[in-house]
C-alpha cells in the first residue's frame, strides 16, 4: 500500500501563535498543510485570504493544499498562484463552469482538484476526473471544524479508488472533516491517500497523532 500523507488542517492551530504553528508543523511528520479559505458565502463562516497564505507559504516547508470554500472561485485563481500555493482544490457546487476554472488553474504552476461536500456524489464529476490531481471528499458539511465525520464519505473515497484503477487516472484521493484514530481506519481501508485533521492533531500530542494517523 502507498504511503498515506497527512495534511492538518490549519483551522485548529491557535491564532495568536502562528509562527509557532507552522514552525510545529514544519518540524512535525505531516506532509502538506491544509489551509481552509472560506468566504462567508458559499459556506456561512469566514476564515483567511492570500496575505495570510503568502505569509504562511514563505516560512511552510511542506506542500500547501488550499481548500477554497468560495463562490467563483476562479476569480481567485491567480492570487492563490502568487500566494505560494501548491495544490488549488475548489468546489464543484460553487461554479457553473467547472472546466473553466480547470483550465484557469492549469495556466499556473499549481495542481488542481475539486472538493465535493457531503449532498453531492461522485458521478457529478465523473467527466472531469482525468484532468484532476486531487479529489476532495468532504465528510462533513464544510464551513467548520470539529464535526462528527458521516461514513458516506467511505463509498465516494472507495468509488473513486475503483474508477482510478480502472480507467488509470492519476488523482489522489483526501478527505477532510471528523479524522481521528478511529474514523482513520474506515477511509484508509477505502483507499484514501490524504488525511486532513484539524482538531485532532492541532493539540499537545500532534506529534503522536501524526503517527497514529499514518501507521
Ligand atoms: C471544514 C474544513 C476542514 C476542517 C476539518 O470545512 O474544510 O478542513 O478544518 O476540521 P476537523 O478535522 O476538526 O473536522
Ligand atoms: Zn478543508
């Protein structure tokens, strides 16, 4: 079996102390650094913008999977280019032209993937799955952290795996909201290869649990 990467999610890290988090985080066994931008619109919170994830990119030693939870987001495209970002993952629900925005972000050095959130299936974007580098599973309604993960998301990540194998797609598969040690096991065995984890590893004991969700 691949390697299982983890991607904590920066929405848990203490705010007032975010130079000591990304120094955590670079010294820690995560792999990448999940960074949720949210617009207040497409979901009902706010979070951060570009300046905070250039500030955060220069000092990250890690891969940057942005996660915009924002409508049009191929406004946004070219910011988040110049804002360091490694990975551009938006959502299926907020555009009415999906390969529009493909297209944007492929005229940048960054990866692109779409998120689903919980309502939507797989098959909503089956025609784009071969121009994808990630496809996000949300196991929660996004807008949050801190929600109780919903098993649908073990079908979609499995589904996804089948279709991968079958047709040689290349996209990695992550999911995102309510990982711990024990909903790690259900999604890991459906052939997930990316773990976000927000409140679980943003504690005393991320280094533990940074290990537990890669054994
Ligand atoms: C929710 C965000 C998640 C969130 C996950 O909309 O997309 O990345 O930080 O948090 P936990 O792991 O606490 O569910
Ligand atoms: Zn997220």
């Amino acid at each position: 079996m691949e390697k299982i990467l983890i991607a904590p999610s920066l929405l848990a890290a203490d705010f007032m102390n975010l130079e000591t988090e990304i120094k955590r985080i670079n010294e820690s066994q995560a792999d990448w650094l999940h960074l949720d931008v949210m617009d207040g619109e497409f979901v009902p919170n706010i979070t951060f913008g570009y300046d905070l994830v250039d500030s955060i990119t220069s000092q990250l030693e890690k891969v940057a999977d942005v996660h915009l939870m924002v409508n049009n987001p191929i406004k946004f495209v070219e910011q988040f280019a110049n804002a360091g970002s490694d990975y551009f993952v938006f959502h299926y629900e907020a555009t009415d032209n999906v390969q529009a925005v493909i297209d944007e972000v492929k005229k940048y050095d960054l990866k692109v993937g779409i998120s689903i959130k919980p309502d939507t299936s797989v098959d909503a974007i089956i025609e784009y799955l071969d121009q994808l580098q990630l496809v996000l599973i949300m196991s929660v309604e996004p807008g949050f952290g801190g929600q109780k993960f919903n098993p649908e998301a073990v079908e979609k990540i499995s589904k996804l795996n089948d279709l991968r194998a079958e047709n040689g797609y290349n996209y990695l598969i992550e999911v995102d909201g309510g990982i711990n040690a024990e909903t790690c096991e259900l999604v890991k065995a459906a052939g997930v290869d990316v773990l976000v984890a927000g409140s679980y590893v943003f504690c005393d004991e991320m280094n533990e649990r940074i290990e537990t969700l890669k054994k």
